[in-house]
C-alpha cells in the first residue's frame, strides 16, 4: 500500500461518509465535531448506511472495525499540524463559531493543503476563479473573515453531490446516505497535493467491501479533475431543487421542488449553468439537467437547507445569494434566483426575529 495519511475532517455528519471510505482505505480519519458526537465516535464508532445497487438492504458500515482509525474530538484538541490534508465538511455559518475559527486559523498558519466539502466554497476558492471579484461576495457569507488567512493555493473544492442525512429517531454517530453518488474533487494548484487527492481516488476504486460472503464494490467514490470548475456543478442542483423546497410558508421535498413544474426547474437549472460557462467552465463537465432530474426522483426530504430554516435556524449557506451576485457582476438576472432569495431572507429575518 502507498502511505498511510492521516486526514482531519471539519464536521462529523457529512465528514464521516468521506471519513469512512478513507478509513476503509487504510487511512487514519480524526473528525472534529460536538462533544456528544466525538463520546459515540469514539466509543461506538461512526456509522454509515449507504444503499447498493442490486441489494434490498444498505450495507452498515461502522469505523470500529475498518484498517484506518477514525477518531473524533473538539475544535481545540487538534494541531492541524499533524495531518496530510484538512477536509472541511461543515455547513458554512459553523466557520464562524469562535472556537472553529481559530482552528481554521491554526490550519492557515500550518501551510497544510485543504479540501472543502461544502455546499458554500469558501470565499479562498473563489480566488482561484481568474477575473471573479472574492471581494464583492462577502456578503454571501455568514462571515467571510475566517476565510481570509487560508492561502488560495492551498485549498480546493470537492462537491458533495451525494446526498445524506442524520436520521431524527437515531443516534448522533449514525449517516444514513440517500443518494450515492461520487464526490468530485478539483485538483490543488500544486502537482505535490494533487498527488495525494488521486492516491485516494486510486485506493477508493479499489475498495472491495466483505457482506454476506461475498466482496461487493461500494458506491461514492472520489473523482479528481484538473478543472477548477467541475465542483460549481453542484450550484445548478441547489438553485433548481434545494433551495427551491423553501416556500413563504411551508418546506416541500426535494422531489417536489423538482418535478412539480419541470420546466421552471429546467430553465433555472439551465441558466446557473450558463453563469458556471460564462465564468470559464467546460458545459461537458457539468451535469445536464436530465440526468439531475432522474436523480431528484429519489430525494423525498426537504433539503438541509430548507430543514434548517423551518427549524429557526438564524443562518443558512447562502449559495442563493452568492449566485445572484456573481450574476449580477456578469450582467446577468433571474427572477427564480430573485424569488428564492426573497423567500429565504424572509425566513431567516422571521428566525432572527
């Protein structure tokens, strides 16, 4: 086997799907997260359900008995230090937190490469993004100062297309996967951190899981591509399905969002993905809408998003608004976007409220 890397994740509930492939691989995972989270963790393991094709039931992996350790801990028990690779998992207003801001801080200051795995890129990788102006989207971003520090060179994207959840009657180490698919990961600037990306895209493909006699090949592997742009293709899901769940006075599933008017979802979709193209993505390497819409069949929750906001959340990731906003220093306008920002601000204002 190549060399066994050690990798810090930022947030527990997405962290632990990509912690647990990694694991399996040989790899050693310390997720920071919550105090309750980090007690099961490391007590009990992470656990996480992913569906297989061909199989009735998901396939329970746990961390407990996996080749690589996976360890759990807060946000000022860690050195970043001491890893190969920092992956940031949490949703976007979490950064902000004073403790989790200091640690993004200390893995500014240890030079040590970062893959986000955010809905919400960090302001950082926006500035990799030749002739997009980071600075006019700070109003995006719960608060964009904590991406300040972290070096642009030293950070890239990876797209949390699959999409999963903390089922509510379950305990906080369990992630039940909905839809898995692959996590696309842009490469870093830098041949020596690309390197360690396609190490784990390799040794994931390989990964052959023992269930009931048999070595089954698991869904959600990591894909590395040298476009800075394949990751924004996330950005046309979340505007035509999404944040769409959010209505003025209730929250409808993904499913519905999608497929209960087909061609308003389409031409929104079809439009963020004009913007990605306009700002210098290739249109093959984005997902067309078809196959978007196929996938949505299975999404019967609202999203986190939305959940979030019918829950009081005060903040949510702002994809919405940073999208309006890049668009509007293209020139650009949708009425769907304009729709959907009203309606979030109208809920976060009710929530802060």
């Amino acid at each position: 086997m190549a060399d066994k890397r050690n990798v810090m994740i930022l947030g527990a509930s997405y962290g632990s799907l990509l912690g647990a492939k990694l694991a399996l691989a040989g790899h050693n995972v310390h997720l920071v997260c919550l105090p309750e989270e980090a007690k099961l963790i490391n007590a009990e393991g992470a656990i996480v359900r992913l569906p297989v094709r061909g199989l009735d039931e998901p396939v329970e992996l746990n961390t407990k008995g996996m080749e690589g350790n996976v360890t759990a801990s807060g946000a000022g028990d860690v050195n970043p230090g001491d890893y190969d690779l920092i992956g940031m998992a949490m949703q976007e207003p979490q950064y902000g937190h004073p403790e989790v801001a200091g640690l993004l801080k200390r893995v500014a200051e240890s030079g040590k490469p970062s893959m986000s795995i955010m809905n919400m890129p960090p302001l950082a990788y926006l500035r990799r993004i030749p002739g997009l102006d980071a600075e006019a989207l700070r109003g995006s971003y719960t608060d964009s100062t904590v991406w300040d520090p972290i070096d642009p060179s030293l950070i890239t994207l990876c797209s949390p297309d699959p999409q999963a959840f903390r089922p509510p009657d379950e305990p906080v180490n369990v992630l039940q996967v909905g839809l898995p698919t692959n996590f696309k990961a842009a490469r870093f600037d830098s041949d020596e951190h690309t390197a360690i990306l396609k190490q784990f895209e390799a040794e994931i493909q390989a990964i052959r899981y023992p269930h009931n006699g048999q070595e089954i090949e698991l869904p959600v592997k990591l894909r590395v591509h040298d476009s800075i742009f394949v990751p924004l293709a996330k950005w046309a899901m979340l505007i035509a399905g999404n944040y769409r769940c959010v209505l003025e006075n209730e929250m409808r599933p993904i499913k519905e969002a999608v497929h209960s008017n087909p061609e308003e979802s389409s031409a929104a979709y079809n439009w963020v993905v004009d913007l990605c193209v306009d700002l210098g993505a290739n249109r093959d390497d984005l997902v067309p809408f078809e196959k978007y819409a196929a996938a949505a069949n299975g999404l019967l929750r609202p999203s986190s998003a939305a959940r979030a906001l019918a829950a009081g959340a005060p903040n949510i990731e702002r994809v919405d608004k940073m999208v309006q906003q890049i668009a509007a220093s293209k020139g650009k306008q949708s009425d769907t976007v304009d729709e959907i920002v009203r309606l979030v601000d109208g809920w976060l204002e009710k929530n802060r409220g």
